[in-house]
C-alpha cells in the first residue's frame, strides 16, 4: 500500500495512451472549513487511473475520507463519509486554477486530494433530518439562576426603546397626521 502522493510519470508519457491504475490510502491533516473537516489520523483513500494523452496526463477516479463538524442545529457532533468524483489535467505548463503541474515527469497529486476534498465538505452538517435544535435542558436561557429561565435576556442598548410610547387611536389615519391603521 503505497502512502506517498509522489507519482512518478516518466516511464508512462514515453507511450501515449497508457492508462495506470493508483491506489492511495494517506492521512492528510488540516483539511477543514469553519464547521466540517477531514478527521484527523485518519486515512483519505484515493482511488485514480493516471492516462497518457499527448503530453499532458489525466488523472480521475474517486477519493474518499471521512469528516466531522457541529450540527448547525443543535450544535451537537456529525460525522459522514464523502467519495468526490475528479477528473484533472497535469500538464508541463498549468493554468492558474486550471490544471496541475507536471514537472520533470512527476506530478503531485496532494493539492488535488486536498481541494477536492474540500469542496465537498458539508457548508451547513446537520445530525438528522428532523433535528430539533438546542435542548433547552442542557442550553438554559442566558441571565437564569440554576436553571430558572427569568425571561430573555434584553440587551441595554435598546433600553431607550421600552420607554417609547405612541399615542395613537386605530381609527387615525396616516392623512389625519397619525400612525394608526
């Protein structure tokens, strides 16, 4: 089992339209948005042919790994498994977002593992279909004493707010001058 995502190309760009199978199995780390990430320690499989077209090589296949997060719900942890589907050029000359280097008959496949893999992390994980949110037993309100919600929790920059008062009647009219509908 191969662990280095190193490829060695030479031997296939001498015969144009060679396909190869590879098998990857890594452990990459700090692949990670705000809410979901590759789990740490554990091995990203990649699953790939390498083909041969003039000078450029095209690497496809499926890479897999498992990731953790917080349900955007009840904040609780979610974990799942995604496969991402790739196809990607490597080429002597890339294109900036493009394609890949291919440099000296070697190509490194990690920063397409990793983007791919990236992009197909959960933006928003949710634990179940029909999560209810937080548990108010194990979230008491703000301000509460031992559990004994004492309403919300107002904040003092619109204090000035509660003293406010309309002195409308409902059969004012925005033509008489007043507010009421």
């Amino acid at each position: 089992m191969d662990r280095s995502l190193q490829l060695s190309v030479v031997d296939d760009l001498r015969h144009p339209g060679v396909r190869r199978r590879v098998e990857r199995h890594v452990a990459l780390d700090g692949i990670h948005t705000s809410v979901a990430g590759v789990q740490e320690g554990t091995d990203v499989d990649a699953d790939l042919v390498v083909e041969v077209i003039g000078d450029d090589l095209v690497v496809s296949g499926n890479v897999f790994a498992r990731w953790a997060g917080d349900c955007r719900r009840c904040l609780g942890p979610v974990t799942g498994e995604i496969e991402v589907p790739v196809r990607e050029v490597f080429e002597p000359r890339p294109v900036e977002g493009e394609t890949y280097p291919l440099v000296d008959g070697m190509v490194d496949l990690e920063p397409m593992i990793r983007e791919a893999l990236l992009l197909a992390l959960p933006l928003a994980p949710l634990c179940s279909p029909d999560c209810a949110g937080p548990d108010p037993d194990r979230f008491p309100a703000l301000g509460s004493d031992l559990g004994v919600d004492e309403g919300p929790v107002r904040d003092p920059r619109w204090a000035a707010l509660d003293e406010l008062r309309f002195d409308t009647s409902p059969d004012e009219s925005v033509e008489d001058g007043g507010y009421g509908g």
